[in-house]
C-alpha cells in the first residue's frame, strides 16, 4: 500500500486528478450556488410549496445522487413529492402539472435524453442541468431552461455542480423555502472538513485516512443511521465502486434491522474480511441511536465496526459533511487499492457499445 503521506506518490497513483478535484469541491460547491442563484424563473411556470404536482429529477450515477440528496434532506418540509428516476422512461404520473429536472453531466447519457424527450411530449415542465452535449441542445432546440455548468470532469467528482443550482432553482420556485443559511453552513463546514481532510494533512491526525487503511484490502458495508444518512451512505458506496474500484453494500435504517441484520449470521462463511462503516448523526433519535448499538452488538464482535458522524447543525451540512467525508475516504482508499480514481473502464466500454445501438 502506498504511504498516503507521501504526497509525491499520490500524485504518481492519481494522475486525473481525482484527489484535487476533491480537494476544490468546497470551491465547486460555492460556484454551483452561484449558477443557481442566477436562475430565473420562466415566464409562465407557477411557484410555490405546491405549484407541481410532482418534482422528478430524472438522471444517472453521479448526476442522479443530487437527486437523492434533494428528496432526502427535504422530506419533512416539502409539500411536492419529490422522486428520483434513474431510468429511460419516466413514471406513469409524470404528466401537465409535473416539474422534470433532467441531470447529466455530459449531456450524453441516453437515459437521461429518453427520459428527457418523455417529459417533453407529455407536457411536463422541464428543467436541464448539464455541461452541455445533446442535453443542451435539445434543450435550447426547445425553449427550455438549462443551469449550464463547467464541463471537463468526472460527474461523480462534479456534484458540486449538479447538486446545488438544482438546490437554489427549486427555492426560487417556492417548492422548498430560503435555505441561505442552510448553504452557508454547509459550504462553511466543508472548508473545515478539507484542511482536516487533504493530503496535506498527516495520518496521524486524519480520520478519512485513518478509515481508508482500515478499510483497504476489506469488504465495506455502510449503513445510514435515516433518511438522508441512508443518501449518504449510497454516496459512500458508489464512490468506492467507481473510484476505487470494488464491491461495497449499503443500506439504512430502520430497514436493514428488517432483513439485512439477518445476513450477518452466515456472512464470515461467504466471504472474509467484511468491515462496517455506520453513518451516524448526533441528532439521531433515541430509538434510532438504540436500534444502531443494538445491531452493532448483534454483528457480532469479530467485524470491525467504524462509527462515523455528520456535523452540523442543519440537516443540509450535516448531509454534505457525511458525504464529503465518503469522498475523501474514497479517493484514499482507491490509493491504499493501488487503482487510479478516475478512470472508469467498464462504464466508458459499456457506453461506446450501447451507442452503436440505435
Ligand atoms: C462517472 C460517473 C457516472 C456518470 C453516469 C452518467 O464519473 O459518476 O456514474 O455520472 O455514467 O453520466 P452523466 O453524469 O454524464 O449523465
């Protein structure tokens, strides 16, 4: 395993740069709220908690979990169903009267312009997020409004920018209320976060490496303590899929404590070498607090168990900290892998040969 003091070494394993894209996500984030906060709303398109009668963002892998992020750290405020869509056609409900937010980074992903073109003929309202590609075009073919941000990343790296001119939009348009403090906080918080974070920063003192050398050479299972914990958790695990290139499983409570707890009996006879990673929140209640140091003890004591805590007051930072710190853990555990984080070579594979599919 490389020392992940060794910043020249870093810099050799992560030649795309995956570990400095995600040491400027702070920096990203803010330029995100920027974009948003110059959305206007279209003439004609109505405003306010219930001005929709659904809100679906509709987008794949690193562009779709902003829309986990949304729905999640809004369910108890907004009044408008919120949904996440992750295929080439949308649900039946999705009609005249619906808001579709269609995410893609590129612009390309097939999916997302299927969905795209579905929400279009059946009179939805539509919204882009992209970089530019056919999403943009289309877009501008058709009159509708795009947040358009800087393209030249890797989406799941970018969610900076796919996450929050969606987050300052749908204030705008009244579907949640003002969250400037919210967003301050968390921006705030993620400029801590990274000083403790980079590679700068000594093992000794840093947890997101201290947790990537547990982790290394192991089988992850992360579980969010509820609600958006469990986004969180989803985050941690496609980004040490694709980053640093391994099989994780996730989940969250209170339903793994009806199934998945089950699994643990026979787990050391499937495979060895499993580890737990346990989102956790301060403000957990106390029966969620209770039924996590319950499952922890029911595990069983000869798997490693990492609690791991989001910060903040409100529920915004608190799901950006949890998130920030998955990223850091995943780029560092990518290293300890010895894999390069940013290259995806199944996904860009799988693309080519669907695009030849018509
Ligand atoms: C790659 C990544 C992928 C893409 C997905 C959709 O970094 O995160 O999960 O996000 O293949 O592509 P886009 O985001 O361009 O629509």
């Amino acid at each position: 395993m490389i020392d992940l003091d060794d910043i020249a070494a870093i810099t050799r394993q992560d030649p795309g740069g995956m570990m400095a894209l995600t040491v400027g996500f702070p920096e990203q984030s803010e330029k995100g709220v920027e974009i948003g906060k110059a959305f206007e709303t279209p003439a004609g398109w109505p405003t306010g908690p219930q001005a929709y009668r659904n809100v679906v963002v509709t987008g794949l892998g690193g562009s779709a979990i902003g829309g986990d992020f949304l729905r999640s750290v809004t369910e108890h405020e907004a009044l408008t169903p919120i949904l996440v869509n992750r295929d080439y056609d949308l649900p039946g409900f999705v009609g005249e009267g619906s808001l579709v937010i269609a995410v893609s980074y590129s612009g390309n992903t097939e999916e997302t312009l299927s969905a795209y073109e579905q929400a279009k003929a059946r009179g939805a309202r539509v919204l882009v997020l992209t970089s530019g590609g056919a999403l943009l075009e289309r877009a501008k073919a058709d009159g509708n409004p795009a947040l358009v941000v800087p393209g030249g990343q890797p989406p799941r790296a970018s969610s900076g920018f796919t996450f929050f001119p969606v987050w300052e939009a749908v204030q705008r348009l009244g579907i949640i209320g003002d969250k400037s403090a919210d967003t301050k906080e968390a921006l705030d918080l993620m400029f801590r976060q990274r000083e403790a974070f980079k590679p700068e920063s000594p093992t000794s003192g840093n947890s997101a490496k201290q947790l990537a050398k547990a982790l290394a050479g192991k089988l992850p299972v992360i579980y969010g303590s509820q609600g958006f914990r469990g986004a969180i958790a989803y985050r941690w695990h496609t980004q040490f899929n694709e980053n640093a290139k391994i099989h994780t499983f996730s989940g969250a409570f209170p339903e793994m404590n009806h199934n998945e707890i089950l699994g643990w009996i026979n787990a050391s006879k499937q495979a060895n070498d499993w580890a737990v990673v346990m989102i956790r929140d301060r403000k957990d209640t106390t029966k969620i607090t209770t039924r996590v140091d319950a499952t922890k003890r029911l595990i069983g004591g000869n798997v490693p168990i990492h609690d791991v805590y989001a910060d903040g007051e409100s529920a915004l930072a608190r799901l950006w900290t949890g998130v920030y710190y998955g990223d850091f853990v995943s780029v560092y555990l990518a290293l300890a892998w010895g894999e390069d984080p940013t290259v995806i070579p199944s996904i860009d594979a799988l693309k080519a040969e669907l695009a030849k599919v018509q």
